[in-house]
C-alpha cells in the first residue's frame, strides 16, 4: 500500500498527531495538505511531549521527510518557533521538512482581524483559535493572498502586501480603532524570517507525483476534523479548510486516485471546542469525568474543550463521506470507570443527518447503553488483553459507524496503540 490519508470524523482533537506518529514509521513522506497553526497534534515518546501546529508529525520518524503542502496556511512564524523548539529536542526537522511554494502565508493582519471579528461578534462568535485561519482562507480565494515563493521575490511580495493592506487598513482604523499595518515593514520582516527557509520550497504535484512514482511511500495527515469541515461541517461553526478527502487533491495537486486508502480517527467520546452544536454534549459529572481524565483541554489554545458520548449519527456521516476504508478508535482508556457508556445512535430525524445548526437544535435522541469496565487497560497491546466488556464497546461500534476498527489507541504513549485482528 503506497498511500495513506487519516482524517479525524469528528470536530477536531481525536488523537490523530499520536496516531500518524505510529503510522509514520511505515511511510517515507508525510504530508498536510489543509489548515494551518489552528492544528496542536500532540505526540508523547518516551515522556517527552511534542506539540505540532504546522510541521507534519511524521518529522518524528528519524530519516522521513515531511511535507508541508500548498492547501495549507502557514503561519512562518510559529513554523520557526516550532522548528527550534524541535533542535532544542534534538529532532533535526529542518534537512527533512519540505513546503510547497503555493503554501499561503497568515500574516500578522489575519491573526489581527481574526482577533478583532470574535471581539466583536459577542454571542455570535465562531470561538475560533485567533490563529488568522479564517481571514487567510479568505484572502486566498478573494485573490489577495501571500504565498511562500513570494517571500524570495521582494518586489512581488511588497506589490502583494500592499494590495492585500489597503481594504485592511481602512478596516482597522475605520472599524476596528488599530492601527494600519505597513507594507513595507512587513515585507522587510518576513523577507528575513524567510530567509531561514530558504532551500524548503517545491512544486508539490511534481515532487509527490514523482516520490509516487518512485514508489516512495506517503501518509496523508489531515488537521480538524470532518465536523468543521467548511462545506460538510456544522455550517457557521467550521474551520475555514475543507477537511475531508477531497482537501488531499485539493492541497497537493495530485489526483484523488493517488489515495490508495482512508483511515478516520474517532474518539471513544466527543470533544468539541468554540461554540456550535453538540447533540450529544455531558454537562454533569460524566461530562466532567471526560475532561479531567482525557486532559481534555486545548493543545493550541488551553481552552478546556466541551465534553460529550460518541455520537455514531455524525459519525456514520463523516465515514461515508471520506470513504473510511477503516477506523482507529482512540482515547478508550478514558472511559475506564464509568458504570455504563452511551453512545448516540439516532437524532429522530427523518434524513438520518444533518450538519445545520437549526435542524439540531431540537432533537430526539436515541442512545445504545454499553455496560462499563474498571480494569486498567493502558496497558493492552492486543484485543485478547482487553476486559470482555471493554471488546463488546469496540465491536458495537463498527455496525454503528459503517466501518471496522483497525487500531486502537490506549493512552498518550507512542507504543500505548494496537491493531485489532
Ligand atoms: P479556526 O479554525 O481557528 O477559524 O476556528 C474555527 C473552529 O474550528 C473553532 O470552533 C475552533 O475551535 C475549531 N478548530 C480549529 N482548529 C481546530 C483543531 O485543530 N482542533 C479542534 N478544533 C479546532
């Protein structure tokens, strides 16, 4: 199998950094193709935590190359921190990280109108991560975007920053009571952080479509989760990125039949961060066992993240629109303890699904309950080695979502993850 995507099915934060980590071993390239700083995979090895908002978790893996592709936004700035943050570590990321010169830039203007659109936006706020996502998307399809291969061409970028300022600036000073941001400043400033970059930049159809065809082998990582997919989200409370399959095309250039196979991360449970719908939200204690026991607050933002059951309604919609070949299962050692385990399989809804916020506003739902277990299972490293209980969670999932499980994900630790047979 030469090619691989992995895609979270739910709103972000199944485990995925942890999971394409293991993945990666087996892989000579890993990419992101979609979204940007707004992503925190955290991989734990040997005690140590990582936490990754741009650099693909694959830089892990001593001698694979990572990939940062064209669909994603890149913020250079915390690309550097993380880079150094990654020397200090002792991972030698810079010889082996890659970056698509189609990549566009979140500048310092995206993070400020990103900032000041939730300030103002009171109960109507996204909840986003303040990380320039949105207005950069939307700088790249108004035309106004910064793109990597600018920063090496000084007069294209300062002719692209000045464009991109001018409704800004009035923005800012008209609306927002900020001051304008200077074109010239700005393009000095990223025209030296680039310069470290320098010697990274490619044209990624051709390099991936070449590796293919050296039958080099490539792990597909995607960033958010299906739920806030832009498009087949819960529409306004989305990412700005289109997060599902489709983006791997969209953000490498290559055919959607370079995709050999999909795996979709899914959580024992549901998180959420930033407001929009949640049917299957806990407030009370259980809720509350989820957070404190999943350490359920946000890698890139600290924000505690909103805790519920596995809702397998939106689950069985986000593995039919990867296409999910099969699942990884994660994070099931959180639910040791609990006497029983629910899990949400029907809205009451005639279409089964929907992603509207106003359709699932007022729903009847329907749950299947599972007995719990107590044992400890952090330690499992096979299905045999887990309580009879525990296994009947996992089986009576697969019917539910439309998929099998292939691993599951035990606890934070690289080796903490096994596969189902
Ligand atoms: P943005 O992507 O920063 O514009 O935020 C839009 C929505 O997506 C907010 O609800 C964020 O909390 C959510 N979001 C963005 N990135 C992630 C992520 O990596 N994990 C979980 N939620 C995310």
């Amino acid at each position: 199998m030469s090619t691989l995507a992995l895609l979270g099915l739910q709103w972000g934060d199944e485990g995925k950094g942890k999971i394409i980590d293991h993945l990666a071993a087996d892989f000579d390239v890993t990419v992101r193709f979609q979204g940007g700083g707004n992503a925190g995979h955290t991989v734990v090895v040997d005690g140590q935590k990582y936490v990754l908002h741009h650099v693909p978790s694959g830089i892990l893996q001593p001698g694979k190359t990572a990939y940062i592709a064209d669909g994603t936004v890149l913020d250079v700035e915390t690309l550097l921190e993380e880079l150094e943050a990654l020397e200090r570590a002792g991972v030698d990321a810079e010889g082996r990280l890659l970056i698509g010169w189609g990549t566009h830039l979140v500048m310092p203007y995206h993070k400020e109108l990103d900032a000041a659109a939730e300030s103002g936006a009171g109960e109507d706020r996204i909840g986003t991560t303040r990380r320039g996502i949105g207005p950069c998307y939307a700088d790249r399809r108004a035309r106004l975007g910064v793109r990597f291969r600018d920063l090496f061409r000084p007069a294209t970028l300062l002719e692209r920053l000045r464009k991109s300022l001018e409704e800004k600036n009035v923005l800012f000073q008209r609306l927002y009571d900020r001051p304008a941001m200077d074109a010239g400043e700005l393009c000095e400033r990223y025209r030296s952080l680039g310069a470290r970059l320098s010697g990274m930049g490619r044209h990624t159809p051709s390099w991936l479509g070449e590796a293919l065809e050296r039958g080099r082998s490539v792990l597909f990582e995607g960033a958010q989760g299906t739920l806030l997919d832009a498009d087949w989200g819960t529409y306004p409370f989305v990412t700005s990125s289109t997060t599902s399959v489709s983006a791997v095309a969209q953000g490498t250039g290559l055919p959607p039949r370079a995709v050999d196979r999909v795996l979709g991360v899914i959580k024992a449970y549901t998180t959420r961060v930033g407001r929009g719908p949640f049917p299957t939200e806990l407030e009370g204690p259980e809720g509350e066992h989820l957070r404190r026991r999943g350490d359920e607050f946000g890698a890139t933002t600290g924000r505690p993240r909103r805790c519920g059951w596995l809702d397998a309604v939106a689950g069985r919609y986000a593995v039919a629109l990867n296409g999910a070949d099969g699942l990884v299962l994660t994070k099931l050692d959180v639910l040791t303890g609990l006497d029983e385990i629910r899990v949400c399989t029907s809205y009451g809804l005639e279409e089964g699904f929907s992603p509207d916020p106003e359709d699932l506003a007022d729903l009847s739902l329907s749950f299947r309950t599972f007995p719990g277990w107590r044992e400890d299972i952090s330690r499992a490293q096979s299905p045999s080695d887990l309580p009879e209980a525990c296994l009947r969670y996992v089986r009576g999932l697969e019917p539910l979502l439309g998929a099998p499980v292939r691993l599951v994900s035990v606890g934070p630790e690289r080796r903490q993850v096994f596969e189902m047979e």
